[in-house]
C-alpha cells in the first residue's frame, strides 16, 4: 500500500534509457537518505523494468514505483503533496516549475535564476559528466552520493535465443549525429562472423530494416535480427548475455556500462567525458576524435566519421572477457 503523500519522494527524470541509467547512482543515494519513504520516479513507464533493478545495499528497492512521465509534460495526477521533489531532469526553469506545481514540502535541484525558490542550490557547471553531476547536486544538499554506484544486476529470466556469447551491434541512434555508418557495421558483422562470432543486430522497430540489411549482407542467419523483436526487459537480458557490445553514443552503451558487459563505443558529436563509461572500467574502450558538434544532427558527424573499422576491430581486440564467458572458461 502507498504510504500517504507526506511520506513520499517524487523524482522527476522523465527522459529516455542513457538517462536513467546516468541517474542509477543518485536513486540509489536519494532511497538511502529516505528509507522510510515512498520513491515514485516520474519517468517513461517503459523504464519501469529496469527502474526495479536499481537497489539499495540492503536489497531493498531505490524506486518503489513509476509514474508515467515524458519529457516536460505535465505530471499524473496524484502526485501532488511529496515532502521531498528531487529534479534530475534538468535545471530548470521549465523541470522546475513542474515539480513546483506537485507542491512539495521540499526541493533538491539546481539554482535557477528564474526559480527564487532555487536559490542557494548547487550551480550548474558546463560539461560535468552527468553520473556525477546528479551526485554532486545531491551532495551539496544533505544526500552523500557517489557515482560509483552505477551498476544492475541483471534481469531475471531468460534472454533472447542466441545472445549468449554473442556480439552485439547496434546500428541505430536517436539522431543522424550519432549513427555511425551503415556500411561499417556491415564490416563489421563481416570481421566479427569471419572469427567465428554470433553477431546479433539490436534495435528499435523503425530500425529494423535497417538492421535486416546489414545481416542480410553480411551473410547472417535470419534470427540473427532482434531490432523490433524485444522490449527492454529482454534486451537488457540479451546485453547481459552478450560477450560484448558496438554502439555509438546511445542508450545501448549505458546499459552495457551498467551491466558490466564490454563494450566498444563510438562518440562523435559529444565528449566521453560527459557521457561515457568511467574511464576506470577497463571493460569498456572508447572511440572518440575529439570533435564536438550538434549531437541533434541529421547526418553523421565529422569526428564520427573519423573513426574507422580498423579502429573498432582493434578496439574489440582489446576487449576483457565478458563475466559470463569468464565463468565457462
């Protein structure tokens, strides 16, 4: 049963996978300054799956519950009331005035010079990378939280036939900036199969044919497609299955950090300094030019387009055994 409003804390974070999985640290660091309270996370319900894989170290769960939430749109009904709102979304105004609206008793958030009420919050500051920028802002507040807490243990049940042992790719990204091209996958799925590797392509449904293709070139079987096939809950599962994992700077790549599974990832737009795996997890490489751009980009960006598939092969080289591959060893 939910505990009354006063005993609750609402959390907005109401965004996409890469973004939930940045926060895991923070969610973890916000239940264990409020054991006794109600967690709702305003998020995706989608993400519900893997929200109730985040626990505490007593095994309880850091988000008791999700309410479905998207972008700045406003907020279900009920919600209203909280004793604590903690913004992870953004830094205002807008993320804000939505938890403002729920009338909280108290808010943890960033300064916002159109928010009064902000004043005296931590400062925003430019280029942190964003596991520890939502700790930081938590610390500064009362809530020691450390961005080493970024794991998940993975889902149970099975995952999707074939993905044990096997390279993942996954070609697709939100945008054009970010998707490296189609034809260095297809290099790869090819280098990868010539090895004698199980390559699996990953992705959402409007990815699908986008993915048929490059198996259909590259000589693979049928099954060896799961874009459009899975939910999240199974493909964290094939993730967790997998030996390793080639993505570009999407939610893909988080959830490989966060599942410990290794992982060569392509950054083009953005720095992986903001939004990559801890340098100090060897079992992740990335690929970065040193370019920045628009990450929103219609077409592959410059320094995406500097990263080649000799780099990618070397880097999977390079790569430690997976945890699951270790264990069969």
């Amino acid at each position: 049963m939910a505990l009354r409003p006063d005993r609750r804390v609402l959390i907005l974070r109401a965004l996409g996978l890469g973004d939930l999985l940045t926060a895991v640290p923070a969610l973890r660091a916000i239940a264990s300054a409020y054991p006794s309270h109600e967690r709702l996370l305003a998020a995706p319900r989608t993400l519900a799956p893997l929200a109730a894989l985040v626990r505490c170290p007593d095994g309880a769960p850091a988000v008791h519950r999700v309410a479905h939430a998207v972008g700045l749109d406003p907020l279900p009904a009920g919600l209203s009331g909280a004793s604590v709102a903690v913004n992870l979304h953004g830094r205002g105004p807008q993320s804000h005035r939505l938890l403002q609206a729920a009338r909280p008793g108290r808010s943890l958030w960033f300064a916002c010079p159109e928010v009064p009420e902000s004043a005296g919050s931590p400062e925003w500051r430019p280029r942190e990378h964003e596991v520890r920028r939502w700790c930081r802002m938590l610390s500064e507040q009362g809530v020691p939280a450390s961005p080493d807490h970024l794991y998940l243990d993975p889902l149970p049940g099975e995952p999707p036939a074939g993905t044990a042992g096997a390279t993942l790719l996954h070609p697709g990204a939100a945008d054009g900036a970010r998707r490296w091209p189609a034809e260095r996958f297809l290099a790869v799925a090819r280098a990868e199969s010539e090895r004698g590797a199980r390559v699996v392509l990953t992705g959402s449904e409007p990815e699908a044919a986008l993915c048929g293709a490059i198996a259909s070139q590259a000589g693979l079987a049928g099954d060896s497609v799961l874009a459009g096939r899975t939910d999240l809950a199974d493909l964290a599962r094939a993730v967790a299955a997998a030996d390793r994992v080639v993505c570009g700077d999407t939610g893909m790549a988080h959830l490989a950090t966060a599942l410990g599974t290794p992982s060569v990832v392509l950054f083009g737009p953005t720095a992986p300094a903001e939004w990559g795996p801890p340098p100090a997890r060897r079992r992740h490489r990335v690929l970065w030019a040193g370019m920045t751009g628009d990450p929103h980009g219609a077409t592959p960006s410059e320094g995406l387009l500097e990263i080649g598939v000799p780099d990618v092969l070397g880097a999977l080289e390079e790569l430690p055994l997976s945890q699951r591959a270790t264990e069969a060893a």
